[in-house]
C-alpha cells in the first residue's frame, strides 16, 4: 500500500490558486461558477496574486476562455463517455459535482486536502442545500497517497470510474506526478474507466504564452513552468512509458460557446490572437494500455 513521504512541502499552499480558478471561471456561465466565487472571497485571492491593474485585466484575459473551455471539455468527454462515476482529484472549488449530480444518475466524490474538503461542503450546503450527499460526497484526500484516494472510492460499483483532475498536476514536480500517475492506474486497475486531465501544460507552451508567475510560485512554493513537461511529445512520451494509451482532443473547438470571451468583451478580431497565448490547449485522456476485461 503506498503512502505519502514525509515533506517539508505544506500542499496547502497551493489551495489560494483555487480560489483564483474560481475567480476566473466566474466570468464563465458553468452552473454554480459564480456562487461559489461570491462564498470563496475568490476576488481577493486574485487579486492577492494579480493585483488590480492592467496586468491583473491582461491575465484574466488571457485565462477566462482557457479555463472555461477546459472545464467545458472534461464535461463534454464525460457525457459523451455516459460516465456514472466520476472521481475528481484536488477538486479545489470546481462546480462539476453539483452540475453532474442534478440528475440523479451520476455519482460523484470529490477529494481536496481537509481544509479546503470542509470549506467546500459548507459552501455547498449553502448554495444547494437540497444537494444529495449520497451522490456528491466530499472526501478528505491528498492525490499523493493511494490509500487515501481508495478510502475516499467507497461509494463507486464494479464499474468503469472516471477520474478527472483539472488543476493539480501543473504545481507538481517529477516524482510527484508519477506518484499521482502510479496512483490513478492502481484505481483504473481496480475499475477501469479512464483519467480525463486538462492540467498538463508543457514548457514549450507556456514559453510561448508568456505567463508571468513570479508572485504565484512566491506564495504558492511551487514554479508551474519548472514543473511542466517540455513539450506535447513529453506529454506523450511521458505517459505512454507509465503505461497509458493518449489521447488529446483541442479545447477551443467550439467559440460560440466561450460565454467568457462576450463578458469580458473581447472583439472578434482578438479572439484568435488571445487564444494562441493560451497556456491551455488540449485536454488529455488516459487509459491503461490493457484495460481489464
């Protein structure tokens, strides 16, 4: 049974950036997106990192379609993958769980260090409080240890699981990812299904989108361009070798539907430039090379 080497490391440093994501998705319409920005003080946490100039418009520019059209590709993927059983690692403040649980049909846990795993169920119980805690649970879980993301798995059948991760992957370096990596093929084992990812951005990439982090990895402890792959063939390379088959499908598929770039008023003529500066391009689907029968 693996567990979660002793750090010096405190992983909650990295949870301010899920209240920045939540700031962000806000100008999206993803159910929930804005209630849960309002609960989470999400504005002051970017500005904590951004501040309120014209730096801080030039980043939510440039990361409002990314991140709305990332979240809109994982929910796409799911449905079109008739998932019934979603497990989200570090699922920080994403609306999904009560966006996919509305049905009935799905069932859905999320994981989240504790603090930010009690923070969100107060918010939930807030903003849905009809919300069913037998089909969207919130469970204590650090990505980095099996037994923990096994323990949180309890409420899922003998059937095929979807993980989805959406933030987390980009503040780790090497060895934690294969980590993640090794503990989500444990559960694929287990399961079968498929890891649908939208947080492994490569060097290459981020090289070319230019984004600025100096204040996020001061507060946050950790250089996302560091930590990132070097290139789209990494990314492959990368987990093929850990035993996957890859696929990438391209976020911007479908514009019309980027509620953000009509908020945030970009014109037509920007729309495309904006987008190349993206450092979110694909999301990235992963099964094992032999899934169980």
């Amino acid at each position: 049974m693996r567990t979660v080497n002793k750090s010096v490391y405190n992983y909650d440093r990295i949870s301010i950036t899920a209240r920045t994501v939540a700031y962000v998705r806000s100008f999206s319409n993803i159910p929930y997106a804005k209630e849960i920005a309002e609960k989470v003080s999400a504005k002051e946490a970017w500005e904590k990192i951004w501040g309120n100039g014209p730096e801080s418009h030039e980043q939510l520019m440039l990361r409002a379609p990314g991140i709305e059209a990332r979240g809109k590709s994982i929910d796409e993927i799911l449905r079109r993958s008739n998932a019934t059983q979603i497990l989200e690692l570090a699922a920080g403040m994403s609306p999904r769980g009560l966006a996919f649980t509305n049905t009935g049909k799905v069932t859905y846990t999320e994981t989240d260090l504790q603090d930010i795993s009690n923070e969100k169920r107060g918010i939930i119980e807030s903003i849905a409080p009809n919300y069913s805690s037998r089909k969207l649970r919130l469970e204590q879980a650090n990505a980095l240890s099996y037994a923990d993301i096994l323990n949180a798995s309890g409420a899922f059948l003998n059937k095929p699981l979807y993980i989805v991760s959406e933030g987390l992957m980009n503040h780790l370096n090497i060895n934690e990812k294969k980590r993640v990596v090794d503990n989500v093929k444990c559960m694929l084992q287990v399961f079968g299904g498929a890891w649908i990812c939208s947080d492994i951005l490569d060097r290459k990439r981020l090289d070319a989108a230019d984004t600025p982090g100096a204040k996020r990895t001061d507060i946050t402890g950790r250089s996302v361009i560091e930590n990132a792959l070097d290139s789209e063939e990494s990314v492959h390379a990368f987990f093929s070798n850990m035993g996957f088959s890859v696929e990438k499908y391209p976020i911007f598929t479908n514009l019309h539907e980027l509620y953000s770039l009509r908020i945030l008023g970009v014109p037509k003529t920007e729309i495309n430039p904006l987008l190349q500066k993206s450092p979110w391009k694909y999301t990235w689907v992963f099964k094992l090379n032999q899934q169980r029968s």
